[in-house]
C-alpha cells in the first residue's frame, strides 16, 4: 500500500511541476522552489500582514535603520506567483532607503519575473503593498 501511495505523490508532483513549467518562467519557478528571505526575522522594527482579496495572506518583517532596510523576510499562504513575487521584492529593496523601495511599482516585479500569468498579476500588488504597510508601521513607531 505504502509504495502504491509513494508512486501515485511521486506522478502527482511530476505532473504539478510540468503543469508550473507550462505556465511560469524559470525564475518564478525557482523562487517557488526555493524562496529567497522567507520567515519571520528574530528582530525587526516594521511589520505588516494583509489578506488580498484573493484569500492569500502576505506578512513582511523589515529591520530599518536610518531609513535603510537591513533585514527583510515574508510569510504567504499564497500561490508560486505570491511567494515568487515576494521573495523577489525582498532581495530587491534590501540594502535600499525606504525611499528607493516606496519608489518600486508592481509591474517592476512582473517584468523582473518575466513569465507570470494575468491571474497571478495581484500577487506583484500585494507584495509591495505589504512592503508599504509594514514602511507605514515603522514611521508610526
């Protein structure tokens, strides 16, 4: 019984990722697989959560200093487009004053991805959405 179910989540899984690889590029694909600053920083200053319309739930944890973000991380139950757009947008403003990473749009992280599908498009949104709810947190200290 128990190599019966280890074949069927075997195919299954082979089938998911052929399915992923129709439809997302290979950088989304990689994010997925392996997200870059994902959990929940032991210290941080600013910190956002927002459930999108889609029922996914983004939460950002920044470390600033002196108006620079030192240290970011993210949690999303979301898709491979939530958690790829995320992961991105955290390796994108670290380093960065909270003035360069406000200045950042969406579609900077769907052009950056390349392949991202019209219904994973909120997913850029949400992302830097969550960025500027958990900038607003610090500023209200």
């Amino acid at each position: 019984m128990s190599d019966t179910l280890d074949q069927l989540v075997e195919e299954l899984q082979a089938r998911i990722l052929e399915e992923a690889k129709a439809v997302y590029s290979p950088l989304v694909l990689k994010y997925w697989e392996n997200p870059s600053n994902f959990g929940r920083l032991e210290h941080y200053n600013a910190h956002a959560k927002i459930k999108g319309q889609c029922g996914d739930t983004v939460e950002w944890f920044l470390l600033i200093e002196k108006d620079e973000i030192k240290e970011v991380s993210f949690l999303t139950d979301g898709c491979a487009g939530s958690i790829a757009c995320n992961a991105l947008l955290t390796e994108i403003v670290k380093g960065k004053t909270l003035e360069e990473a406000l200045s950042i749009a969406p579609e900077d992280i769907i052009n950056a991805l390349g392949k991202l599908p019209e219904q994973d498009k909120h997913c850029a949104y949400l992302a830097i959405e969550t960025l500027h709810e958990a900038i607003r947190s610090y500023w209200r200290g």
